[in-house]
C-alpha cells in the first residue's frame, strides 16, 4: 500500500464536490484527501454561472432530496456565511402570479413549502405586492422571506481554504481526469499533468459527470444534456424598478424557475435564465459548438425522446435567446413598464441536466456507486444552496459504502 498518496480523491472542484470534501475532512480530520478541478480555478462553471439565490426549499416535492437537503442546508449556509464572513443578505422574495390560470400551481407551491418546513412564508394579495415590489404587477403572490442572495464562488473558495489550512488536504486546478487505472486496492487517477493514488474516489464532475462516470468503469444509463440560459442586466435606469427577487410562477412540467429578478450580491439586477439546449456543453455564447458534445448529444436516444415531448418549449426559449424584444415582453408579465433600454444583454450559464433513455428529466439527485468510487451524476439546483447538506449526506455514503 506505500503508493497511495491519498485516502480519497474527489474530481470536481464546484461547490458540491469542494463541500463533499470538506464535510469528510470534518468528520475525518486525519484522512488525505485530494480535489482535482480541470479548470484554473475553482468554481469555474455552474457554481460560478449560476445566480447567486439562496433558496428556501418552497419548490420542491415534498419528502425529495432536494426538498429535504436545501431547507437544512440553506439554514447551515447562512451561518457557515456568518461565520466566515462571506457576502449574504437574506432580502426575501416575492412569486408572483399574473394570471387566473397560475393560481392552482402557485398554491401547490405554496403547499410544498408548507410541508417542506420553509419558515415565514404567506400568500399575499395583489396590495402587499406592490407593498414589497411597487412596479410589479401580479393578482396575487408567495412572500418568501427566508430567500436571499450570496457570493457562491467566494462560498466554494472558503471550502478549499479550510480544507487546506484546517486539515491540510489539497485542491489542485488545472488538473484534467483523463483515465483510471484500477490496482487492488487503491486507484490511479491520470491527469494531464501526472498521476495520483488514492483508495477511494469521489466524483461530483457536473457538466462531464456522464463522462468521468464511464471512464472509471459505470455503465450509467443517464446522459448529460446541457441548457444555457442568457441573462440581461438592468441598466440604471431600470434598476430602480427591482428591489429584490421576483419571481414568476413556474412552469409545472419543468424544473426551471423562469425568466426572474434577481437583485445581485455585489451590486445590480440581472434578469433571466431562458433554457435553450446548448451545442456545447461548457460553452456559454449563442453560437457555441462542440462537434463531441453535439455528437453525444445526438446519438443518445433520450435526446430526441425530449426534444419530441417539448418542442413547443424549446422553441419558445429560443425565441428568447435571440431576440430581444421577445426575452422584453417575458419580463414586462412582472414588471410591464420595463422598456427595451432597461435591459442590455449579459452573462449566461449553463446547468447539467440528466436525462433517462425515455426522454425523461431525472429532477432530484442521482448518485451510484461503482467498486471504490462514487459518482455523483446529477446534481440539479438547489445544489449550491444546498452544498453543506449535500456534503454530509455524501459523506454520509461514503463512510457506509466505503467503510471508514
């Protein structure tokens, strides 16, 4: 056994992956663990890319590992925020409904949140909207005052911080995972850059899960398909017009929150995400393409299973993506006096989405074991707000599959 470096090595330096080993390293204080992130930097692409929201489990079905883990995790945030001094504010938010045919879903959401534990949440009439929000328009809300807004990226630098000062384990960028060599009892994991041991791994690879996934030997039936979503920032103009968060009811057949409000940690509205499918899987301009990734996409048969289920919708988003006006006219359902110099195009991101053969969305975590790893194959939002509960429940696994 004197070539295993490391008792474990997790490859994915995001939020997920970064937390995972710190929540071993708290249990285990004395176990060498590695991060690999390909990137030069951590935090480098969902986590980085995504809108900064803490947010409240109110979404979620109820008894889901989502529901369960972002309502404790949110909570464990704000303090680990506290206790680190990380950039927060707990602003609260407002769902809002515009029309009569939105209300049976807003109250579901409503219910989950009930049931899911969200402290301080009340329906609001259409009066107490313009209380919170004077320039938006809705027949009736959710007041959601345990939403809030954080730095992620400095939450997942503040990971690496303590896991090298704290417990001396290690993050290494700029390290690609490009093969496995499997030895008895321990493996080697190959880089671009040189070759580690360890005898159990750890993937939370986002965007090329699948991948790793398959690499080290998982015959996963899930592929990973990414969807960019545009952002617009608000120009000063129409910045006075946001306080906070506002957000649409969402569409009862997606995973995705639609086109919102979101007041910005260091300062700034932006609004959005659209969700068109993208070209590339980490690639975040209109025009993006990757022959691999196009490929992979194309030939998996899930692909086409979704794209015949809800054509109509994507479509739609892709209307948005490339005009203006259109992405404009999504807005002004919450905020109708938004004009076209209110709004100036700027980031986007792009969220791993796993789907099943049949077509189908997988919506909550998905995670398998395969010999002396564990794969995390998907890890849909509230993945971020939820990364310490996230942490301890992968820790969790690891503790019992590999028998710490």
């Amino acid at each position: 056994m004197s070539d295993i470096q490391y008792d474990v090595i997790v490859i994915g330096g995001g939020i997920v992956g970064l937390a995972s080993a710190y929540k071993i390293n708290c249990r285990y204080p004395d176990k060498k663990i590695l991060v690999l992130e390909k990137e030069p930097q951590v935090a480098a692409h969902q986590t980085g890319h995504n809108s900064g929201v803490i947010h409240s489990g109110i979404y979620y079905k109820p008894g889901s590992y989502k529901a369960i883990h972002c309502v404790s995790g949110r909570r464990e945030l704000v303090e680990f925020a506290k206790e680190h001094k990380i950039k927060h504010d707990i602003c609260g938010k407002i769902i809002v409904a515009t029309e009569e045919s939105e209300l049976a879903h807003m109250s579901k959401v409503f219910a989950n949140g009930q049931a899911n534990g969200v402290e301080g949440i009340e329906m609001i009439d259409a009066k107490k909207i313009k209380e919170i929000e004077p320039y938006c328009e809705g027949i009736s809300g959710i007041w959601v005052p345990c939403c809030g807004i954080i730095d992620y990226p400095d939450v997942a630098r503040t990971y690496v911080k303590l896991l090298e000062e704290k417990f001396g384990s290690k993050v290494m960028t700029g390290h690609k995972v490009t093969a496995f060599e499997k030895h008895d009892g321990y493996t080697t994991v190959i880089t671009e850059k040189g070759n580690f041991n360890a005898k159990y791994i750890i993937s939370c690879a986002g965007l090329q899960s699948d991948r790793i996934a398959k690499k080290e030997g998982i015959k996963s039936d899930a592929e990973i398909i990414g969807f960019r979503g545009d952002y617009y920032d608000l120009t000063e103009k129409g910045r006075s017009k946001v306080k906070n968060l506002i957000y649409p009811v969402p569409n009862a057949k997606f995973p995705f929150l639609g086109v919102h409000f979101t007041r910005m940690i260091h300062g700034g509205v932006e609004c959005g995400p659209n969700a068109v499918f993208v070209f590339k899987r980490e690639g975040y301009g209109k025009t993006s393409f990757s022959l691999k990734d196009t490929w992979d996409a194309f030939t998996f048969g899930g692909t086409w299973k979704f794209f015949g289920k809800h054509w109509k919708f994507g479509m739609d988003e892709y209307r948005g993506a490339f005009s203006k006006a259109y992405f404009l006219k999504r807005l002004q359902k919450l905020i109708p006096t938004l004009e076209l110099d209110d709004i100036v195009s700027a980031r986007a991101g792009v969220r791993a989405m796993a789907l099943a053969p049949q077509g189908d969305m997988l919506d909550d975590f998905k995670i398998e074991y395969h010999g002396n790893a564990i794969h995390v194959l998907n890890a849909p939002s509230p993945a971020a707000t939820a990364s310490l509960a996230y942490g301890s429940e992968i820790e969790k696994m690891a503790s019992k599959y590999f028998q710490f």
